[in-house]
C-alpha cells in the first residue's frame, strides 16, 4: 500500500471456508468499509469442492455431470462477479482483496 493513511490487512484462515460463509463474510466486510470503515483486508482462504458460475459464464460449458459432482462433494454456486466456470477445492489458497477504490481507479484494466 502507499501513503501513510492506507493500511492493508490480511486475515488467513486456517480451516477450510464453505462458499457461502465466505461470501457472506465479504459481504460484511463491503458494507462495513461503505460505512467507513477504512482498512482494506485481504482473506486468504482454502474451500471445500466447489464450483463457481460468474455472471459471463454458463452452466453449459461444465462438462462433468451433476451426478459425478455429487459424487465427488462439489457444490456448485452462481455469482454476480465476472469469468466463467471456475473450480476452487482443497489445497488451492484464494485471495479476496476487499479494497476501497477511488471513483477514478474504478477501471479494472486500469
């Protein structure tokens, strides 16, 4: 981070983080950050099997049956982010950067 009055956190879990909790944590953590709350936090984080539909994708482009999915303990959620199709399981650390963006940085590109 630069500048003085910008601090980053990062929080790491240390058990493995259903989707939805993670989610909803970011969730949280969004709404706090509007309210004012000015540090930005990077969770890092490991799921359970699961499988995300961004707001591009389409659940056509899977191409593993629901009944092997099932079988292998893979769950499947829609999001409202970008991309398509993307498996995130054991193993795999995820990072979730929760930022506050200046209106003229909100370019991702960028």
């Amino acid at each position: 981070m630069t500048g003085s009055d910008k601090t980053c956190y990062a929080v790491l879990f240390r058990e493995r983080v259903d989707y939805q909790r993670a989610l909803a944590l970011q969730m949280e953590i969004c709404e706090r950050k509007k309210a004012g709350f000015a540090q930005d936090i990077l969770l890092l984080l490991e799921h359970p099997p699961v499988i995300t539909l961004g707001r591009n994708g389409n659940w056509h482009n899977l191409v593993v049956s629901e009944e092997t999915l099932r079988a292998r303990g893979v769950t499947r959620h829609a999001t409202d982010r970008g991309g398509d199709i993307t498996f995130h399981g054991p193993g795999q650390l995820v990072g979730y950067p929760l930022l506050k963006i200046e209106r003229e940085e909100q370019d991702v590109r960028g």
